[in-house]
C-alpha cells in the first residue's frame, strides 16, 4: 500500500513527454513490481490507523520532500487562517487544507509510525538529502525502537547530496518510551531543513561600481543601470 498527501498524485500523476499518463500504477508496472494493493490520501502527521493497529508492515519506504523546488506540507490550516475557515459544502470535490511541515518535523512522525507498524526485525529506508555544509551523522533522526544499519550516499549535484538511511526494529513499541524521548528533544528542526536556502543562497553582492553603471552610445541613455546579483543554484550560475 502507499500514501501521499497530495489527491493528484494517487488520482491522477502526470502526463509523460510521449503524451501517456503516468501514474504510481504504471511506475511499479515499468519494474516488473506487483501492483500496489491501494493508495491513499494521508500523511504521517495526520494519519487514520487505528492507534491499536502495530507490527502490520515489514518495510516502510519513504522519500520525504527535501524543499529544494517544493516543501514539505501537512494536514491542518496555519493558525493565522484558522479565523478563516469556511464550512465544507461539497465533500465529494473536497481537498483539505495543508500548511508548511519542515523535514526535521516530517522524519520525526516518519520513525514514530515506522516504529509502531514494523514488526521487529522490519527496516524503514527513506532519503535524507544532505550537503557538505551541514551533514553530521549524529544528526540523523533516532527512535528509541529502531537502529541504523546502514548510511549509503548519492551524489546529486555540487552542492547537494542524498542519503540512503536503512533502520531496523529492534524492539517492540512502546509508546510512553517514544513519548519520553520526544519530550526530551522538543524541538526536531534540523540543520539540513535550511536546504532551499544553501542551495538557492545569493553569491557576493556585486561592486557598487559594477552594479551601477553609466549607459553610454550602446544604450541610447545616460542614466544609471542596475545589475541585479546573481543566483547560484545546484551548482550552476544563473
């Protein structure tokens, strides 16, 4: 079974360059894979399993949004729009509203189900991106019934990486030790949640001679022009 919280994605995907629809179906039909048993509309945050329901999964896969085109969202409107919620008229055509979820939040709720619907001996594997400016491997995330066995690195581009992270239950879950751990570490934001930042961040500000430039015959003027910095992205300038 998979998740997404976006509808579109499980309803609909995407059209391919050819023209054909290309759908989480079609994609584990391209590998040779069984079809998945069904999709679903959900996220981690948020979920609908039953809080009873434990150790029904052997393997949890995930690729959490990174933030660098798109950010991470879950379920529940910002608290400034809270004030401006409006009843549900048509449930049919209905689409919840989301708000902005960090990747230190999302991998927090991430372990914690991995951890209550892996059977012991079951592995969670989830890519964590990383870049040389903020990786340290203590700062992957941890759950008190889950280990890691295993950190492989893909080079992505010059200025970003991602991780493959394999973890393994090790022990039943036990809700009230989960709890105990989270409290003592209230706050999951992590280094790497800075991403879209390091990966998009301005290079030095030109001179101001450079910047400011006098138009001559070339430009039919003679006022001054500003030159607008530049963006350096996934290694490249633009």
């Amino acid at each position: 079974m998979g998740a997404d919280i976006d509808i579109k994605v499980i309803r609909e995907g995407k059209v391919g360059k050819g023209g054909e629809r290309l759908t989480v179906y079609s994609n584990f039909e391209q590998y040779g894979l069984p079809a998945p048993v069904d999709l679903i509309r959900m996220d981690a945050h948020r979920h609908p399993i039953r809080p009873d329901l434990t150790e029904i999964l052997h393997a949890v896969i995930g690729d959490p949004p990174y933030g660098v085109r798109a950010g991470g969202r879950k379920s529940g409107l910002p608290p400034a729009e809270l004030a401006l919620r409006l009843p549900i008229r048509e449930r049919n055509t209905y689409n919840p509203p989301t708000q902005p979820y960090t990747l230190g939040e999302c991998l927090r709720d991430l372990l914690d189900l991995s951890a209550r619907l892996l059977v012991v001996g079951g592995r969670l594997v989830y890519f964590l991106p990383a870049t040389p400016e903020t990786y340290d491997e203590a700062e992957i995330p941890q759950h008190p019934a889950l280990k890691l066995v295993a950190n492989s690195e893909q080079i992505l581009t010059s200025r970003y990486s991602r991780r493959l992270i394999t973890m393994e239950k090790v022990r039943p879950y036990d809700a009230p030790a989960a709890a105990a751990y989270y409290a003592a570490r209230p706050d999951p934001t992590m280094a790497i949640d800075r991403l879209h930042d390091i990966v998009y961040d301005r290079l030095p500000a030109v001179s101001a001679a450079a910047a400011m430039m006098t138009a001559g015959a070339d430009c039919g003027g003679d006022g001054p022009l500003s030159v607008k910095p530049r963006r350096r992205c996934r290694g490249k300038n633009f």
